[in-house]
C-alpha cells in the first residue's frame, strides 16, 4: 500500500483493502498517562486505519492533548500498549514519531509569518542542488512542488511568493496539511484545527482533512465541536476526564447522540458531580443524562460549511 519515491517520501496509495479491514497504523491498548501523580489518560484503546478520520473528542482536561502527545512522540505512556504497524514502540521524541510517517499539525504552527508560502512550505526540509560545497537551495523546483502539491490537494493560492503570514488561519492549517502529506505521513493529527477559526474557514480545513482522507491517510482529528466531527468523522471517540466514555463507528451514533454526549451527557453529570459535593441540591431529582435533549443537529454531513452554533461552542480558542 506505501511505495517510497525518489525523493525519499512514502506514498501512500489508498486501496481496497484500506479502511477498517485494513490493520490498525497506529493503536493504543488500554494505554494511560500518569504525570507524578495526576492521573491524566488511563484505559484508553484507539485504532487509526488508512483511508480513515478517527475523531478525539472531549471537554476542556479530558485528556485529548496528551493522548495525541503520547503517538506524536512528545511523551510516553505510562500504562498499556501504543503500536504502530502492529509492533509496540515508545518514541522518544516527535523525530521518532515522524520517523513512522506520524505527523502532527498543532494549532500554533510553525511557520515563518514573513517568508513566502513555498518558502514556509519546505522549511527545515530545503531542495537544494549542486555538489558540495557549492550546494544551493532549488528555488525554482521548491515553488514549482509546492504549488503542485498544493494543487494536489485542491489549494489554489493566487501567489506562492505572499508571506505566509498574509494567509488565513484556514489557509495556514491547509498549507501544513498538504506538507504533511508531502513529506510521507500516513498518519496525520490535527489538534484543535478548527477551535479559532469561523464557520467558513472550519468548513475549508474539513474539507481538507477529507482530501488526506482520499489521499489514504488515517487521520486523527481532536476537536470539541461534535459538529465538525460528525462532517468528516468515521468513528468519534469522546474522552471524559482522562477515560474513553464512548468510542463509535459513524453507522452506529447519530450527529444527536454525539452531541448529547459531548453538550448534554457528560457536562450534566459533572455539573451534577460538583452539586451534590456542594450540597442543598437535590442532586437526585435532576434529571438523568440520558433525558437531556440535544440541540438542534444542525450540521448535515452533506453541507460543505458548518453550523453556525457549531462554531461559536469554541469560544476559547486555545492556545
Ligand atoms: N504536563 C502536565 N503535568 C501535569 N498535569 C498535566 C500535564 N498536562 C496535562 N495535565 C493534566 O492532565 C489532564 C488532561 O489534560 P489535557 O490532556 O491537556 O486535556 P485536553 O487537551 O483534553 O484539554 C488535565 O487534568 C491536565 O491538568
Ligand atoms: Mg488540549
């Protein structure tokens, strides 16, 4: 299924036999994260496939950052299992993890705001020519991939010489996920891509979380915004303080349930969990999880944008 270029990348081709037939790239088995003695992700099982959006959801401290930094490479498990191609690892540094073709686009990316895009594009990985000690950057040859890629992937910029900084949010989250797949990821994470941007640009970076899709990358998509998810999600695994509460195929939850358990569900029983240590509330006759309705289901997984409410449950937009 991966074929490995001249150029030294791996690419990867999606095939029948891709999506959930096809074997786990990157697993977690009943995987945990301790720091001292906060306990922040425990019993945690996860498969990403090719061809495939695995979505991470969760409220604010639900354990989303260091699950994607333990496969990123950032840290290491302290309980359980995490594989990848089915062979247990523990990468010491995110080099390792790239090393696998695991790579991640973290919401402050790192770009360089005043170099051009195609600049940006081939940063720290420069096409150069000649022998040494003459060796120069391929100027010509970056600009002209980078376009190519970009085009690849359906990003038409007007001009690859503006400044990156000149860009969209979305735009910018777009350029990362065309380089990512340049350079040979075939598994791609996205943390929070969407959490600062509006509806329009949202509905641009889902649309090209689905394009690393159809290229054959499994990808992780965290999020806090079951609407986002549900557009481009294959299966939505919601953590609540540190723990899977719920881990589902698309064909087996609806944009409703989701929601109820992200809005609904969990933030009535912890807001019920607080109450009763607070006292004089009759925490008992609240009603139950299950009884709360979901806001309206809003986002069709037809519409290209995504609702409006959707966006603004992302207020915080952090860091
Ligand atoms: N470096 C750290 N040291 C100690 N506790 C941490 C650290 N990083 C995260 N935590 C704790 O782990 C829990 C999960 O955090 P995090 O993975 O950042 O959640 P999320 O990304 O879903 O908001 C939180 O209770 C947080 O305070
Ligand atoms: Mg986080």
């Amino acid at each position: 299924m991966t074929s490995t270029t001249p150029g030294g990348r791996t690419a990867v081709h999606p095939s029948p036999g891709s999506g959930e037939d096809a074997p786990p790239l990157v697993e977690l088995r009943a995987a945990g994260k301790s720091y001292g003695n906060v306990r922040a992700l425990h019993g945690v099982d996860l498969a990403v496939h090719p061809s495939r959006v695995t979505c991470v959801l969760g409220d604010n401290g639900a354990g989303k950052s260091t699950l994607i930094k333990i496969i990123s490479g950032l840290h290491q498990h302290t309980e359980g299992e995490f594989l990848v191609d089915g062979e247990p690892v523990r990468f010491s540094s995110p080099r390792d993890a790239l090393a696998r073709g695991i790579a991640t686009v973290y919401q402050d990316l790192a770009t360089v705001p005043l170099m051009p895009v195609w600049r940006n594009f081939f940063l720290g990985s420069e096409m150069t020519k000649g022998p040494w000690p003459v060796r120069r950057l391929d100027i010509a040859r970056m600009k002209r991939t980078a376009d190519e890629e970009l085009r690849n992937m359906g990003i038409v910029l007007d001009d690859l010489e503006q400044p990156i900084g000149t860009l969209s949010g979305g735009q910018r989250q777009c350029v990362a996920i065309a380089r990512a797949v340049y350079f040979g990821a075939r598994v791609l994470i996205l943390d929070e891509p969407t959490a600062a941007l509006g509806v329009k640009q949202s509905g641009v970076v889902l649309k090209y979380i689905a394009a690393a899709r159809e290229r054959g990358l499994g990808v992780i998509f965290i999020t806090h915004n079951p609407h986002h998810a549900y557009l481009v999600g294959d299966h939505f695994s919601v953590l609540r303080l540190g723990t899977l509460e719920l881990s589902a195929p698309r064909d087996r939850i609806t944009l409703e349930e989701l929601t109820n358990h992200m809005a609904g569900g969990a933030e009535l029983a912890a807001l019920k969990h607080e109450l009763a240590q607070v006292g004089g509330v009759d925490v008992a006759a609240l009603p139950e999880a299950g009884e709360v309705s979901a806001p309206a289901g809003d986002g069709a997984p037809e519409s290209a944008a995504p609702a409006a409410s959707a966006a603004s449950t992302n207020a915080e937009g952090k860091p």
